[in-house]
C-alpha cells in the first residue's frame, strides 16, 4: 500500500515525487471523448439508503486488508524466488530504516492465527495479494505448485471461516528474473508474462476464489518505480534516460492489466468479478458551488495520473488535454492496445487517503488546484493530508466525470499511520486512526445515502507490516506487530471497527 496525493504544499507526496523522480506535469496521448474530458454532469441514481439513518445497506462489504511482501516474510521458501523488492529492500540506503521484508509479519507460517484475527474482528471480506514469484518463480515458465498450495491452505481456511478472499494479483511484487531478462515494465513481454501467471493462478485457485484484482496502483511502480536520470524511490529503483520510458512502463502496466482481464475470465472454472485497483487522485470543490463542481470534474479527468491510468482503463482512451505538454514523449501505442486496456470491469477498487482542493478559474483549464497551508493537518506520514472528504467525491466524480454511473466501486484501501505507544496495560490506544476512520467513513456514507454505487469498505491495513520505503516505522494497521516477537495486538482501532461492523454504521 502506498497511497496518491496532488499538489500540497511541503513535502506532499506529488512534491517528493517531483524531486525524486523527475516527474513529468502533464502526461497523455490522444483519444478520451470531449463529453469526458470536460467533465459532463450524468444523471444520479436514487439514495440507495435515507441520509439521515445512519445505517449502511444491507450486504454492504466490510474488510481488511494486507499485501503479500508485506506481511509473508519467508521469501526463499517452497521454491520462490526474489521479487524486485527482495533486491531493492536488500540495497543499502534504499529504505529509510534498513529493513527489508524477509520475515515481516510471518504471515506465512502464522496465516491461521491471523485468520483467527479476522474472525474475531467480524469482518467476512479479507483483500489479499498473491505473490507472483511465488507462483511463478522466474515469472515466465513452470508453475511453482508449492506457492499455489500455501495461498490454497489460506483461501481454504478463509473460506472455513466465512470470510470471502478478494486476490490481488499484483502487488509491486514483480519477479527480479522478468527485471534482469528485459527490463520488467520497460518491456511489452511483461504482459504477455503476467496474463499468462495470471491464468494459471486462476486455474488452480479460481474454484475457490471469485473476486479477482488485476493489479494495484499503476502509479506506484512505474512513475515512482522509474526516474529520469536519478533514483526513483520505489521499485524496480531503475533510472532511465527519458520521461517516454516512464510513459511506456505505465502503457505497458495497462496493457497487462487487459490482457489479464481476458486470461481470468478465459481460465476461471466458475463466474468472476474482475476489477482493478487505482489510487487515482481525489480531487473536490473547496466550496461545493456548481461553478467549483464543474472545475473539479474537469481537474479529474485532465490531470496527469487520472488521464493517464484511471481514464484509459475505464475508457479505453488517455485523455488529450495533455497532449501538447508532452510531445514526444507519448508512449508508443500498437494497433489494438486500446481496445485491450479498456476491457469491461465488473468492480472499480478505489484506494482513497488524501485529496486536492479544486476551484474554478480564469484560465486555460478552467480550474485551479489550491497548494495547501504549512499548518493543514496531516498525518505520520508526509503524504497523506487529512482530506476526509475525499473519500466522497472519489466515489461521484467517477460517475459524474467519467458517466461510470452503474460500475460498483468498492474502496480497497484506506487507513493512516499512528505513532503508537503500548500502555502499562498492553493497551494501544490509537485515537487518532479512529478519528481519521470515523471522519472519513462517514463521507462514505454520504456516497452511499446519494446513490453513488459504493459496495463496501476494506480497510489498510489489518496488521502492521513492511511499510515499503519506511520500513517498519509507520504502523498502518488495527492489529500491533511487535516485530521482534510478531506477537499481534488488536488495538483499540480494532474495537472501534469491530462495533462499526457489528452495527453496520459508524460509531
């Protein structure tokens, strides 16, 4: 998990990106409808449930969250093979505080206890990832059937439990032979590679498990994975000589997400929802007046990372209003590749944390986005802005800026960092992630009351794990590890979320 943001004022997420990694401001390539690009109002649903009860709709989904490389550890077992984070972890002065995820939550070897977590936590919904170096230890060739029986005893387990698995197929994890081979996304062989793990995986699991996520946050491992001419901070950690190689890992990622699309629903033995997961920038009215509405449904359509991942996927076309910014560095496009990208999906994942505030403005893009304060409350994380509202307007611009009126969204992430501290009494009483889930579930629930086609929650994350470039230093979970023990601890954010699942509002 690593979440989006805009432009903030310090040390945002869009701002540390710009300094390491030379991101480009503006990027497209031509085809997405006028209609879509201006942000055309669509017609709204009736409110699926009355504003004022409280109460979310019978059936809708709670669940938690977790990501293979952050919580399995036992990276060199049953036959796996490194991912392009094992390396990048591995490489001095990569992560902030030196660790690396060869153990992380153990997860592995302690799947059923943690099990037994959400058991007692009450959710029937658990966001998993599967590994593909796991599976596919050189990610092309022979099927590694030990991986598959570790995720089959999991989703078998789950299944005993009540709880229904919701698998990632790819969560950054990309194996470390497909980067030495060709350069992993730098290369349109990685998509052919990943329908084909991704088919077999369906064959083996797919009896068991029917909600399948392509891929998670495009962004995260091309923009932030790839730098021009200085070190990106995420992996594969590759420096390139031009901004269109950057472009062409994200046209690359796209592609294998709709080549994925075919394989899963050519290879699953049973029906399937397959989706795929964007943490695409959230952009709202700093005051809900139709002029500053209308400048927001322009912003989220026009502005690069939604152009360039979200609108193609869920319309087989890049937005052009960034075309002339960025010339020659379009991505190279084939014949059919469009076609390919924008397969139908039957779910939208939407990993909501932050937002940028949007007014209208005489200009050439009709809009402005507004740099916040030094003193905008944030959380233990630079990036992550304490924008609960967000959440909200996600859900309706992509039905009112992109017409997706009728594709269920399901939020697949959304959580913050606290700095815990464990009482006399092993208490931790994490009151700041419950305000945070407090303030932003209720926006949700707004979604919901108007109509927007929001099916459910899932929480980032169930347990403390490697948090990426920060290591184990930022504990997004609702579950403690004492990660020189890995004895887990259920917070007080655990009870909270439990009482809200319990009665199916916020508490």
């Amino acid at each position: 998990m690593t979440p989006n943001s805009q432009s903030t004022a310090g040390t945002s997420r869009r701002t540390f990106l710009s300094q390491t990694a030379g991101l480009a401001a503006v990027v497209a390539a031509a085809g997405l409808p006028a209609s879509l690009a201006e942000g055309q109002p669509s017609n709204q649903t009736a409110p699926a449930t009355p504003a004022g009860s409280g109460k979310y709709p019978e059936g809708f989904i709670w669940g938690a969250a977790t990501a293979a490389y952050q919580v399995e550890g036992a990276v060199a077992e049953d036959g796996r093979k490194p991912s392009v984070w094992d390396t990048f972890s591995h490489t001095p002065g990569r992560i902030r505080t030196g660790d690396t995820g060869d153990i992380a939550c153990d997860h592995y070897h302690r799947y059923k206890d943690d099990i037994k977590l959400m058991v007692e936590l009450g959710i029937k919904h658990y966001r998993m990832s599967i590994a593909w170096p796991r599976i596919i230890p050189d990610g092309r060739g022979a099927v590694n059937e030990k991986g598959v029986d570790f995720y089959s005893r999991v989703v078998d387990t789950l299944l005993e439990n009540g709880i229904t698995p919701h698998a990632t197929l790819f969560h950054w994890d990309s194996p470390q032979a497909l980067e030495d081979l060709y350069g992993s996304w730098r290369s349109r062989e990685i998509a052919k590679d990943f329908a084909d793990y991704c088919g077999e995986t369906v064959k083996r699991l797919g009896d068991r498990i029917t909600n399948w996520i392509t891929i998670n946050e495009i962004y995260c491992f091309t923009y932030m994975g790839y730098g021009v001419n200085q070190l990106p901070p995420h992996a594969p950690g590759t420096i390139v000589k031009t901004q269109k190689e950057v472009q062409q890992t994200v046209h690359h990622a796209l592609l294998a997400h709709g080549m994925a699309c075919q394989s899963i629903r050519a290879a699953t033995p049973k029906p399937a929802k397959v989706a795929l997961v964007v943490n695409f920038d959230t952009y709202l009215p700093v005051t809900e007046t139709p002029e500053n509405i209308e400048a927001t449904k322009k912003a989220f359509v026009e502005e690069h990372h939604n152009g360039t991942v979200l609108v193609p996927a869920l319309t087989g076309a890049y937005n052009p209003v960034a075309l002339a910014a960025l010339g020659p560095d379009a991505p190279d496009i084939q014949q059919g590749d469009m076609e390919i990208i924008g397969q139908p999906l039957d779910m939208l994942g939407y990993n909501n944390y932050t937002g940028n505030y949007v007014r209208a403005a005489n200009n050439d893009r009709g809009y402005e986005l507004l740099p916040l304060p030094q003193d905008y409350p944030a959380m233990y994380v630079p990036w992550l802005n304490f924008v609960p509202e967000s959440i909200y307007w996600g859900i309706r611009m992509v039905s009112e800026a992109l017409g997706k009126t009728d594709l269920p969204i399901l939020i697949t992430e959304n959580g913050c960092p606290t700095d815990d501290v464990v009482t006399d009494n092993n208490e931790i009483l994490d009151l700041t992630k419950i305000m945070f889930l407090r303030s932003y579930l209720r926006n949700a629930h707004r979604a919901v009351s108007e109509g927007y086609p929001l099916i459910g929650y899932i929480h980032w994350s169930l347990m403390d794990n490697y948090e990426w470039t920060w290591g184990f230093s930022r504990r997004f979970g609702i579950t403690r590890v004492d990660f020189n023990t890995l004895v887990r601890t259920p917070k007080e954010s655990f009870r909270w979320y439990q009482e809200a699942i319990r009665e199916n509002r916020v508490v």
